[in-house]
C-alpha cells in the first residue's frame, strides 16, 4: 500500500510517503520554499500546501499521484468547532475550516492524477499520536501522550497503541492548551509565537521559579488525566517585551515559573496514562513534545522505563502520522519503525560535484573528508556539514549541520553571531554513543535526537565549556558508528587530536532561514557567513581558499 501523508493547516506544512508500513521519504516545504515554518504573511501563513514536499516524495520513490492508494490530511474539518465556541480568539477560523473542507480538491490540482476520493481525513491528534508510537523502536504495547496548541476542537490526547490499533483514553478540549499558554508566553517575551517556543526553554535556565505559586493558579492538572491551563495574566506577572527589547532576571524568572508549571503538569499526566495503561514505553508527540528539558524530566521523575519522542515532533510529524495510522489500519503489511530522521532529500557525489563546478568555487576531495574536518576543527575551524539525507524536523542530526571546537568557550559566542542567534542559547554536543556515559549523566541513553537534556559531569565542564548549559546541561546527540559511519570516524579522529569525543553540532543555517537543504543552499550560507570550511560530500570547499589574495 502507497500512502503519501500532508500537514497543511497550522504550520510546518509537510509530506511524507509510507510504502508497506515503510516510511521512504518525508521532508518539510520549507526545505523547498525557503520560508521557515511555511510562514507567510496573514491570513496566508498557515495554509501552504506542501506542493513541492510532495512532489519530491514520489520522485523519491518513483510514483505518480495516481499510484498512491490514499492520502491523508492530518486535519478532520468535521470534528471542529467555530473557534468563539471553544473561548479562542481567532479571526480565520472560518477560512481555515473552509480551507481544511476543500483539501481534496486543492491536492487534486496540486498532484494532478489524483483523484480526490482517495484524500482521508485524520484527526490532527491521532496523527501526532501515530507518528511517534508507530514509529518508535519495539513499540507494539505502548503509550502515548500528545500535546500541542491545538487540533480540530482539542490539544492534547492520552493513549495506546494495541498491535495495529490505537486507542484514545482521554482527550482535553480547548480552550485549555499548555501548547497556547508557552506560545502566549513566547510572544509576551518579545519572540515569535508557533516558533520561538525554544527560546523560552533556553532563558528558562537563567531564572529562579519564583513565580510558580502564582502560575499554578492559572495552570494545574486536574487529577484524571487533563488540566487547566487559560487565561494567564502575564503583563500582572511581568512586563511584556517588544521585539528585540532586552531582557531582564525578571524575564528569566518568569520563563523559569512557566517551565517548572508545565513540567509538574506533564508529570501528572505521564503518571495517570501509566496508571491507565502500566506500559513500559512512553512514546511522545506534538509541538510541547520538543521540550527537551520536559522530556528529561518525564524520564527521571515518571514511571515509564523507556521514553521515545518523534524527532519531527512538531506539526510537521503529523505528516507522517496521517500516512502510518492509515497503512496501520488498512495495510496488512506490518507498520515499521523509523530507522531514522534522515528522511529528507540527497544528492550524489556527482551531483554535488556538479554543483561545485557550476558555482566555479575552488575545491579538493581529500583521501578521508571525515579526516581533513577533524584536523580543521582541532585547528579551531567552524565547518559546515552537509552530507547524505536531509534530516526530518527540526534538529540537525549529522547532516546538515555547523560544528566547532567544543573546548573553546568564545565559540559558542562565535556560532551564534554567525548564526545571528541571541547570546542566551546553547549549541548541542555530538558524542559516539559508546562515550557519552563517560561525559554525560541524567538522561536516557542512546540519545540520537537530541530531544533530552542530561547533566555534564563535573569533571567535564571546564573541557568542553562551549556546550555546557548555564544550568549545567546538554542537549545531546549520541552517533551510532553502524548508523553513521561517517560522522563517528570524524568524531573518533577529533578526539585522537583533541582527547575530546565531542563536537559542537548546530543546524546548518542563519537566523530566520530554514535548515540548509540542497547544494545551493550550502553554498550560499557558506559564502555569506563567517564558516572556515565546507564539507560537502566527499568534498571540501575551504575559505582560504575561496578568497585567496586577488580572487575577492
């Protein structure tokens, strides 16, 4: 069976195809548009059809429209509720359900061949839901646990997976969202609400909780599964910022209070599904999902054994959801895991060369480009990375990604001027994952999605500071040297120059701009960024290189 899954409703609009219980392909729309989250201007930003994604995915997999079994749109228009009934302020409700009705048609004109019959609708939950215990590892018994802004009338869902079979144990209606309480906050802090939530979790670490009594009075678990969480008074807790404005401890404090309120919510949470349930695997999806320091937290303090998050947790997944739930439902083939999040597209060795040659840069290819990128960064280089299959969601994995020394403190600094990041966030550590027990501590292992914090042992702090947390964590990746051979041979040569098994990893791209994708895209942060090396491929393009006296 063919399934090819779309997102096109919120945000983060998405494809994704499942041949047999398979997952080919799956990749974002703004890899392809350039536009990051599918953001466009009002009323539009949220309704763009993965056109391109999609067209991608059966070119991946040498399909037609007219090949695939089914599509399904992870939005049911007949399980809504006008917006005013549900206590959200929302002025496009109207248009956006209208838009949601229509999808059948609008992919029929956009995958021409397609007939609009074969379109499903599947509840936007229950795609978040398949998309992480569907695709997890050993996951036949599971539960899962979704949180978001919000779905069709929704915005979170507890339940299990039986076999083939999903089923929802309870479900909280909107208006209460933890996910629209952390946007309401994102924005009040001065960042983008639907994408910034991240750098809310970031200034969290520089705040005290002092706020929290007063939060647990607007946001609280209520006992059976659900929650209150509406209506907080943010500017009476604390000054709202502008864009860009400077914050303050006070700032801090009050994303310190917020993170600690939804943490002791999602515990609750977690413990009355396992009360429920009594699963051994926790399986995790939606936007509040790639809280990493919720995650952590879940992991140490829940009852769960094992806790796996989909590393495409956001709107995007439910891309993929949509296409699993149905193969699951309806395919008697079995439902496979995800093998991993490099998901995206690739290009050969010659068609990269290709590119090089056209974009008339000088370039080498070394005997071992693992090799010559250890030796650069041990020279304290910044290298960007860009090699084989495009990762799915929004964390650089190994593959489109910057790097740098993490044994020099000015380079966190360093990356984020380059990146045009604010100087509160952290940048990621890549291990191999036989070393990261020797260096990190309090948080699952394997970690390949960088979807946990874990604290830095003390003896490590002083030698990799540039990816020590003000607070004292990670954010970690662990490489599996079978699953990427490439990337451990460059951490294993690193360490033999460096004694460190680290590197920094960051995504490949500036701010504002989505995730490096294809060649141009590498080419072009490269030459407009302050990047030492590019490794591309099998080969390098080296900025001494490229700016050699009299060539400027």
């Amino acid at each position: 069976m063919r399934v090819l899954g779309i997102n096109a409703l919120f945000h983060d609009p998405a494809a994704a195809l499942v041949i047999d219980g398979r997952t080919v392909a799956a990749a974002e729309e703004e890899r392809f548009s350039r536009r990051k989250h599918g953001k466009r201007p009002v009323p539009f930003s949220a309704w763009e059809l993965p056109e391109q994604a999609a067209a991608w995915c059966l070119s991946q997999a040498g399909l037609r429209p007219e090949d695939l079994d089914a599509v399904t749109y992870s939005f049911d228009p007949e399980l809504a509720r006008p917006a005013d009934a549900m206590g959200l302020d929302d002025p496009w409700d109207g248009l956006r359900l209208t838009y949601a009705r229509e999808a059948p048609s609008f992919l029929a004109t956009a995958l021409p061949g397609l007939e609009r019959e074969r379109v499903r609708f599947v509840p936007h939950h229950m795609a978040h839901a398949a998309s992480a215990v569907f695709a997890a590892p050993d996951a036949e018994n599971a539960s899962v646990l979704v949180l978001d802004g919000r779905g069709e009338s929704a915005s979170h869902l507890a339940a299990r997976r039986v076999g083939d079979r999903l089923e929802p144990l309870y479900s909280q209606q909107l208006p209460h969202s933890l996910g629209l309480v952390y946007e309401e906050l994102t924005e009040h802090l001065g960042f983008l609400r639907s994408s910034d939530e991240y750098k809310v979790m970031a200034m969290a670490s520089y705040g005290s909780p002092r706020l929290l009594p007063e939060l647990r009075k607007y946001v609280y678990p209520t006992g059976d599964g659900g929650f209150r969480a509406v209506d907080v008074p943010w500017s009476e807790l604390c000054p709202r910022l502008r864009p860009g404005q400077a914050w303050t401890p006070e700032h801090a404090d009050l994303a310190a209070s917020a993170q600690a309120v939804l943490e002791e919510t999602l515990l609750d949470m977690v413990r009355w599904l396992h009360g429920r349930t009594g699963d051994t695997l926790l399986t995790m999806a939606g936007g509040v999902a790639l809280n990493c320091v919720a995650n952590a937290r879940i992991v140490r303090e829940g009852p769960f054994d094992r806790v796996w998050v989909q590393p495409a947790s956001g709107d995007a997944g439910t891309a993929l959801g949509g296409a699993l739930l149905h193969s699951a439902e309806h395919d008697p083939a079995p439902t496979l895991p995800m093998d991993g999040a490099d998901l995206g597209r690739g290009w050969s060795d010659a068609e990269i060369e290709a590119w090089l040659k056209t974009a008339a840069v000088p370039f080498e290819r070394p005997p071992d480009v693992a090799a010559a990128v250890a030796e650069a960064l041990a020279d304290n280089a910044v290298v960007a990375w860009f090699q084989g299959r495009a990762e799915f969601g929004p964390r650089a994995l190994g593959h489109r990604s910057l790097m740098a020394h993490p044994g020099r403190s000015g380079n966190l600094e360093r990356l984020n001027d380059i990146k045009g990041r604010e100087q509160f966030r952290p940048v990621a550590p890549m291990v191999r994952a036989e070393r990261a027990a020797d260096l990190f501590e309090g948080g699952p292992l394997p970690s390949p999605y960088m979807l946990f914090v874990h604290g830095v042992r003390p003896e490590w702090r002083e030698r990799i500071p540039a990816v020590v947390h003000v607070d004292g964590t990670a954010r970690i990746q662990t490489v599996d040297a079978e699953r990427e051979p490439l990337v451990a041979r460059m951490l294993g040569r690193f360490e033999e120059l460096t004694g460190l098994p680290v590197v920094v990893n960051t995504s490949l791209n500036t701010a504002g701009r989505p995730m490096v994708d294809d060649p141009r895209d590498a080419l072009e942060c490269f030459g407009s960024a302050p990047v030492d090396l590019l490794a591309i491929g099998p080969f390098v393009v080296r900025r001494a290189a490229l700016f050699a006296p009299g060539e400027e």
